[in-house]
C-alpha cells in the first residue's frame, strides 16, 4: 500500500514539475496537473452525465413500481435493482469521478506540505519550494484560509484573496451541480430527483468547508476541476442532451389540430350591418 501511495505522489510531482518547467509559477503547474487528471478520469466523466439522464428516464417506471409495492418495501428494492441491471444504469455512477479523484486530493495535500520528499530532486519547482516562491495572484498556495485568517484577520487586505478562492470553489460546485440536476416536476414525487437537489445543496458547502481549512493549492485545484468539468459536462450535454431531456432539451411546438379550430366561416360569411338594419325593423 505504501508502494502505491509512494507512487502517486511520484507521479504527481513530475507533473507539477513538468508544468513548472514549462511556466514558472506554481499556480498554473496546479492547473495544469488539474486539466491532467481531469482528462484522465473524463471516461468516468461521460458514465456520470448519462448515468444520470439514464435515472431519469426510469423514473416513470420506478414510480409505478412504488405504487404497486407500496406495502413491500423488500420486493419492491428487488424490482429497483432488477430495473437498474435491466437498463445498465448504476446509483453509483454519480459519484464515481469525485470518489476517484479523492486519493489525488490526499496526495497533493502532502505535496503541497512536505514538496521535499515528492518532487524530483532536479526539479526546479523544489528549488522554488525551498525559496519560499510557491505563490500564486499573491497567495501562498501552501497556506490554508483558515491559517491566513488566523495570523493577518478577517478584515485584512492580504485575506480577501484566499477568502475569494473558497468562495470561487463553492461557486463553480453549485455551477457544476445544478447542470447534473433533473428538472424539477411539481405535479410528481420525484424521491431521487429531491435526493438529488439536497446533494446539490450540501457538497458545494462541504467543499467550502474543506477548502477553507486545507492548503490554498488544493483550493485551486478544487476550483479549475469545477470549472473543467463543468466544460465537459456542457460538450457532453450538447452531444447526448441534457439529463432528464431524451430528445437533448429540444421540445417540439405541437400545432393545434385544424377540426379544434374555431370555425369562423359563419361569422364572416354574414354581411356586416345585417344586425342593423334588424333593429330598424324591429322598431318600425
């Protein structure tokens, strides 16, 4: 286990020194380790957006299944899950790309602490991080918010922009979360829709919560990896449609059929004044 933990920190320094390399500023060697993993994990990436709009095409069908078994809630589990293998959709699938990034979260932690014992000893990003020169737009990206916060005040000028990065990650994750949200329908209880809406609500805040105790770097991580995503969400949306639209949000105006029509033939067929001179005759 060591061995694997030992080598994804190996990898993750090489990275962060080849971009260093290439740009001499830690915060795009960050973003662009970012645009790596996320590039890496992409294919979990496309299984979360159409796992998602595969839930909420059986919807309907999960709905007449808790009608039916109502009072049974085993059988009624039993022909869930049997609906899920039928249609190849995973509950799970949601979450995968998040629960396979968190061991990258944890390794870039410990970069972002210890870089002497993660970068290459050749790596000129290690002279950088001996020199005191990891800062990014005048952050120090091996301080926490919470750190700065502590030492400078809430209030102080050095503060706000570290402050502005946690509320950049919690900006971008509601952004990123609402584009996987099913479209609310009032006239239906939705359990996995509302399910759905609540996680929306609570992982951008406890991402927030995160980011203002963990190191800054980590923060620009979280944050490019929001925005990214959310890209490849909108490219994704755009090819398959959006979760919860099968026919990719394009809803068609259906014409009102011409025997519904009010048929004003009559109407205009009656020569005007007609009602007039009617009422001259009757008062004759």
């Amino acid at each position: 286990m060591s061995e694997v933990w030992n080598g994804l920190l190996a990898i993750l320094g090489n990275i962060l020194s080849f971009f260093y390399d290439l740009v001499p500023n830690y915060g795009f060697a960050i973003i662009g380790l970012t645009i790596v993993v996320n590039l890496l994990v992409f294919p979990l990436t496309l299984k979360q957006v159409r796992s998602t709009r595969a839930m909420q095409e059986i919807q309907p069908e999960m709905e007449r299944i808790r009608r039916e078994l109502k009072g049974d809630q085993e059988a009624m589990n039993q022909k869930v899950m049997a609906l899920y293998r039928e249609r190849g959709v995973s509950p799970f699938g949601c979450v995968l790309p998040l629960l396979v990034q968190m061991p990258v979260w944890f390794a870039l932690f410990r970069v972002l602490r210890d870089p002497a014992n993660s970068l290459p000893s050749d790596s000129s990003l290690l002279v950088a991080a001996s020199e005191g020169a990891l800062r990014f737009l005048t952050m120090d990206l091996d301080l926490a918010p919470s750190e700065v916060v502590s030492t400078q005040g809430l209030f102080a000028l050095d503060t706000v922009p570290y402050l502005l990065l946690v509320g950049f990650v919690i900006l971008t994750g509601f952004m990123q979360q609402k584009l996987l949200s099913p479209p609310r329908q009032s006239n239906v209880s939705n359990p996995q829709a509302e399910a759905v809406q609540r996680m929306t609500k609570i992982l951008p805040l406890m991402f927030g919560v995160i980011s203002y105790i963990w190191p800054s770097g980590l923060n620009l991580y979280f944050a490019t990896s929001n925005v990214f995503r959310t890209g490849q969400q909108l490219l994704i949306f755009k090819i398959d449609g959006r979760p919860g639209t099968p026919d990719g949000g394009k809803t068609a105006t259906k014409e009102p059929d011409d025997g519904n029509k009010p048929d004003n033939s009559q109407k205009s067929s009656r020569p005007q004044g007609s009602s007039k001179k009617q009422r001259r005759r009757r008062r004759r």
